[in-house]
C-alpha cells in the first residue's frame, strides 16, 4: 500500500522524514514512552533513525502502518495499527511527545486514524484491539473516551525494553457507536 497522509482540523499524520530525527529521539528519551511502549531502552539517535527507514518499509508491507502526527511543523507524537492480520483486526498503538500531552491532539489524532483503519479505501478493519500495560491510565482514558470496550487483563502478555508485563486490553468494532464505555479499571 502507499504511505497516506490524513489531516484533521489541527493535524496532520504523515511518514516520518530525516528531519524528525531530532524530535523522535528527544521524546523516545521520556521514561513513560519506554515504559509504555515498545521503543529500546536506552533510546539512541541510531533507534530514532532506524524507526524513521522501518516506517517506509512498513508501508510496502501488510503488517503495520504508522504516521507521525505533527501540529504545524511540530511533531508531536506517532499513531498507527500494528499486526494487521488481513481478516479485519489490527491494533492501535500511539504516543505523544512529553511536553505536547494534553489538550485533545491524541483523541483527535486517533479519531482519524480509527476512521481511516474502517475505511473501506483504508485498512478495511472490522476489530481494532487497544492493549497497554497495566496502569498507563492515559492511554486508557484516550481509548475509552474513543468508544473502546474494556474486556481485561492479559497476563504478562506484553513485552518491551524493560521485560515482561501484564496487559490491558480493549477493542472497537466498526459497528460500534463510539460513545465513551465505563471501563472498571478507571475512575468514572
């Protein structure tokens, strides 16, 4: 598939390019992104360049899609679907920037790309599943607030630079209306 670029009021997802370098390498140094996700720990300016060459790749492949989101010339943070499996699931997967977090950017961000992974003339999802370690209570609350429906805990289901972890995990079916779930792992 080619590389798309999707705008939204505010943003716009793109692939990263050589001069982001800089950008993702300051954020990835954010000790809840490596907690968090799957980015090496340490993160070096190598990772960050490396991530930027995969991304492309990627694209020409089946199994993942990933943009930056930038907010004018700032990058702010990545969103994408990983594990697409070509019977209609994927998984979402994001974060943002340290100093960028707040004020609506993620929730809109993934709202585009949720809407964009539905699509017929995009990934043709039917299932997006949300995972994230227990306890990253942001990234939870941008997932329920998208409409995901809470359905558990994955035991020592994730794996990332810092070992072995229990897992949350949700999903969001393309007939779902989106409204914001009660999830029993966070407060109302």
């Amino acid at each position: 598939m080619q590389p798309v670029t999707l705008r939204t009021a505010r943003l716009e997802l793109s692939l990263p390019r050589a001069d982001d370098v800089d950008a993702i390498h300051a954020a990835c140094q954010d000790p809840d992104i490596q907690r968090y996700t799957r980015v090496p720990s340490p993160y070096t300016r190598a990772d960050a360049e490396k991530f930027i060459d995969a991304v492309a790749e990627q694209w020409a492949g089946d199994l993942h899609r990933t943009w930056v989101i930038r907010e004018g010339n700032a990058l702010v943070g990545t969103m994408g679907f990983y594990r697409l499996d070509g019977q209609g699931n994927g998984e979402i997967g994001y974060w943002m920037a340290p100093d960028q977090r707040g004020g609506g950017r993620l929730r809109e961000a993934a709202g585009a790309a949720i809407e964009w992974g539905f699509s017929r003339e995009g990934a043709d999802l039917t299932r997006i599943e949300w995972r994230a370690v227990v306890g990253n209570e942001p990234s939870a609350r941008v997932a329920r607030a998208l409409g995901f429906r809470f359905e558990g805990t994955l035991r020592q289901a994730l794996v990332n630079a810092q070992g072995r972890t229990d897992g949350w995990i949700a999903s969001l079916l393309r007939t779902d209306d989106r409204m914001p779930q009660p999830w029993p792992v966070l407060p109302d």
